[in-house]
C-alpha cells in the first residue's frame, strides 16, 4: 500500500505540472474514459480470466484507488508529453519509450506488500507489452475525438 499511495500524489502532482494541453473539461473526459476503460478491461482479464488482481482476489476496496486515482493521471502525463505534430517515427518512439517505462512500474509494483500491491495470476509482463501500446493508441484516439467535438462546439 505504501508504494501505490506514494505513487499515487507523484503521479498525481506530476500530471497538474506537465498539463499544459488539456482542458479542463478534456481533463474530466479523459479520467472519466481512463476509469471506464480499466474497469471493463479489468472486468474481462481479472474478473473473468483472474488473470491479475490488486492487492487480492477479488473485489476489494484497496482495488479502487488504482482504478481511480492512479492510472487517469498516467494518461494525462502521456497527452501532454506525447509529440503531437512530429514524425511518426518520434511518436512511435515516444510511446516505446512510454511503454518500457510503464513496465518498468509494472515490475515495481509486483513487488511484496508494502511497496508493491500488484499481483500476477495467468498474466505475464509480455501481454503488457502488447496490451500497453494499444491502449495508449485507443487513449490516443479518444483525445483526438474529443478535441475534434470541442473543436465543432466551440465553432
């Protein structure tokens, strides 16, 4: 629990400091997409497959703070550090480099209570290897479709 908590504020504090893209709103949005998202993939690969789990097996309470609080600001620091506008090359290389790093974390959290709080059943770090970038590319996606909304709402 220690490590998610502390994972928690410095991930949190990072996102208000690197966010200089995002609206307000779009900030709202894109939490809101990053909850919904976790929960239904989670509801298949944990809940189904019990492929992987927080803290226990199971529904747990623990299990909401990373669902909620954790990944949404990972999100917002990948939208405002991804390199809109740049070759396709330096945006695949950002999200590689995005990735390694989220597997990095991925790792850390395995480790044993009281720092780590992540539990493997059938999962394995290649899945998120493959899992991870689709993922970004469907937040990707939204924050592109929600930009083009505000766009037409605001014309």
């Amino acid at each position: 629990m220690v490590g998610l908590l502390i994972s928690v504020i410095i991930f949190n504090l990072i996102a208000v400091k690197v966010n200089k893209k995002l609206t307000l709103s779009q900030v709202v949005q894109i939490w809101t997409f990053t909850i919904a998202f976790q929960n239904v993939f989670d509801l298949i690969v944990e809940f189904k497959f019990h492929s992987y789990w927080y803290f226990t097996p199971g529904v747990d309470w623990a299990g909401l703070i990373p669902r909620t609080i954790l990944i949404p600001p990972v999100n917002i620091i990948f939208l405002n550090l991804y390199p809109f506008g740049k070759s396709a090359i330096k945006r695949i290389l950002f999200v590689a480099l995005f990735v390694a790093v989220i597997l990095l974390y991925e790792l850390a959290a395995l480790l044993p209570q009281p720092w780590g709080y992540f539990h493997y059943g059938s999962w394995k770090i290649e899945y998120s290897l493959i899992a991870d970038p689709i993922i970004l590319y469907f937040l990707l996606g939204f924050y592109k479709w929600i930009s083009f909304l505000d766009s037409k709402s605001n014309a």
